[in-house]
C-alpha cells in the first residue's frame, strides 16, 4: 500500500506538524510505503501528486486547509482522507465534506463541532493524536538543573502549563485557584511557557495584571522561548503537576506527553481533555464553570469566502469554555498536599497512555479503518492476483 502524508514537513515544533509526523512514522511502522509531503503548493507536493501515484493521501490541519489536502489531490484521481481538528467552528468547505469517503477528527468533541456546524458526520470517525512513548517518559538526570534554572527551589512543588499562549491553556483559571491555594498550602511555582509571538505577549499583559492582583506574581515563573521536542521532554519531567484546564482544545497532545512523563494532570472535563484524562485515575477534571458563546464571527477570504464580512448564526455557538475555580483549587491541593497520590496518577497516566495513545497504535487503527472503509485491502489482493504474487 502507497500513501502520501501531507502536513507542515519537514517537522515543525507545533502540535498538527507532530501529529502529521508521527503518523507518518506509524504507517512506516506498519510496513506501509509512505512519504511524507508538505501541504503547500510547490515543485515537490506536484511531482508527488503526479508521479507517486498513492492508494490515499492522509492530510492533517483543520478545516481551512480543504483546498490543500482535499481538493488538490483529488485534481489528480487521488482519494483523501483527511484528519482535521476544529477551529471553533466550521465555516466552509461543507460540500467537499459530504463528498468524502472517510474523514478523521481528533476527538469526538470536534466530530461533534462538525456536526453542529451542518456537516454530515457519518463518515467521520475520532481518532485521538499518538505520541512516542519512547520519546516522552520518566527521565530524572536533569530535573534538579532544569527547576534550579527556571527558579523554582528544592522544597517548592512546581505547576506547570505550556502553550503558544498560557490563557488559551486555562493559565488564568489557574492564578485564580492557586490564589486560595495559597492560604493552605505556600511551598508552590507555576510555570507558565510559552511560545515567543505576538498572541503571547498580547496576552502576557493581562496574565501578569491577574497575577499582580491576586497576590501571587512572585510566585509565577513565565518563560517565552522555543524548546525542541527533547528538551519537551526534560521540562515536562521536571514539574510535580501538571496543569492545562483548556479554554478550547481539541484534543491536548501535552497533557498527553506529560502523562507520559508520569505527571498527574489537570484540566477540564470537555473537549479532547476530557476524553483523554482518566478522572480520578490519571488526573483530575474540573467541571465547566462557562461557556462562551458568540452570535456572529468574520470570515475571510483565506477561509474561502469571497470577501471579509460578518456571518450571523441562526442559534449562539459555543467558542470556548472555562474551568470550575473550585474544582481546580481543590484538585491542585490535593496533589500538592499528597506525592503518594501523584505517583499513583502518574504511573496510572503512562500506563493508559502506552496503551491507547502512541503513535503505532493510532497509526495501525488508521490504517485499517482507512482500508475497510474505502475497500483497499480487497483492491491490493486483487492488483497481487493480477501481476501473478503470491498471497
């Protein structure tokens, strides 16, 4: 069997440019001939097109990049079957979707985006984004020199979010629940990484207000920089908990990493987090406190549409969401106050993790649902008979 795999390749240090890799490196696994491709136009995606000649091309973004992975291939007789996570909403491209045979989405949460916003979901199956479990797991060598040079000391507990911004990550439900944390229990750092960019340090002005006010800025460490994959590894390794109670997330790849990691976490009982985090087993989630919904969004011509302008909709959608303050400062205290609780949850989080999320056990689901739903396994038997091999 051929398959291209289109996402930002070679790999890039963002979430969808990982999950493309890492299922590209799973059908590999599976003995699949895959090559991997960019999804942008240019010399290399055209001659892979023309001259590859692949069973299905798998293309991970979000909906916006139908025109890349869906329609492009699709100009050379290529069937494609793209995994896609949801950008708050589904504005465009609804035709194109009914017209595939096979679709992924990286939660049932975002299946069910799909759905509310007017797509047929029927060929739409979830399918959760693998990790390498070699990669991310327990690793103790560094993790003294690591907390020592973020500043957290010996006797503090250390709390860690990571994301291109911390606020879309839950950072400010957290500063507000570890201001009542702080009556009970002081010895704490949260660390708060982010990615450098201009969303961060727009953002980086209210976190620092809210911290400020809550009392608690001395004991909030921010660090903007970009880390590669391994040091990932190292950073995620040297915290106590940790914590990313999601304002939207469509599935969570670090929550999975940390478990990995065996870190209990905590986040949100919605969306990707909450059918990833084992409540009580593998971490805690917080109940929903909000829900933020809109009347109306712009849309663009990047997305599709023929000129910017304002869509209203029919009913509010639901863009975002935010955590229980309560849940989260009673979650936090109990793994702060317990370290038998955390190793518990942590060795709990990487067996579930080993088992349901690395790669080479996506990758293979992938693999056969792409083969019985679009017929391949019975097409290869069938090409092998033709040319006289051995089945």
């Amino acid at each position: 069997m051929k398959c291209l795999v289109f996402y930002a390749y070679p790999p890039e240090p963002d979430g969808q440019s990982l999950q493309g890799h890492m299922l590209y490196q799973g059908l590999l696994g599976q003995g699949v001939d895959a090559v991997p491709c960019h999804y942008k136009q240019g010399m290399q995606k055209e001659f892979y097109l023309k001259h590859y000649k692949p069973d299905v091309a798998f293309g991970v973004g979000f909906w916006g990049n139908v025109p890349e992975i869906v329609q492009d291939p699709q100009k050379y007789g290529i069937r494609t079957v793209p995994w896609f996570n949801a950008d708050g909403w589904v504005a465009n491209y609804h035709e194109e979707f009914e017209k595939l045979e096979l679709m992924f989405t990286t939660s049932e949460w975002v299946r069910s985006i799909y759905k509310r916003d007017g797509v047929d979901v029927s060929k739409i199956v979830p399918m959760h984004i693998g990790i390498d479990t070699n990669m991310f797991k327990p690793v103790n060598g560094f993790t003294k020199h690591i907390r020592n040079m973020i500043g957290v000391k010996d006797h503090e507990k250390m709390i860690l979010t990571i994301g291109g911004d911390v606020t879309s990550k839950g950072a400010q439900e957290m500063f507000k629940a570890l201001a009542q944390v702080d009556d009970e229990f002081k010895n704490w750092k949260y660390v708060c990484k982010a990615w450098p960019s201009e969303c961060s340090h727009e953002w980086r002005k209210y976190e620092t207000e809210l911290a400020e006010s809550l009392g608690i800025l001395d004991k909030v460490i921010f660090l903007d920089d970009e880390f590669s994959q391994e040091f990932m590894v190292q950073l995620l390794n040297a915290c106590d908990v940790y914590a990313a109670p999601s304002r939207i997330e469509g599935f969570g790849m670090i929550q999975v990493e940390a478990m990995a990691c065996q870190k209990p976490v905590i986040s949100i009982n919605k969306m990707g987090p909450g059918e990833t985090i084992l409540h009580n087993k593998t971490g805690f989630l917080a109940s929903v406190a909000e829900e933020v919904q809109l009347d109306e969004e712009w849309v663009y011509p990047s997305m599709g549409f023929g000129k910017q302008e304002i869509v209203k909709f029919d009913s509010p959608k639901t863009f975002a969401y935010r955590a229980d303050i309560e849940d989260l400062r009673k979650y936090t205290l109990k793994l702060l106050e317990d370290e038998e609780l955390c190793r518990m949850m942590g060795e709990e989080g990487r067996k579930h993790v080993m088992k349901n999320l690395d790669y080479n056990v996506i990758s293979k689901k992938m693999l056969d649902i792409t083969k019985q739903r679009l017929g391949l396994e019975q097409d290869l038997l069938v090409s092998k008979r033709i040319n006289g091999k051995n089945i």
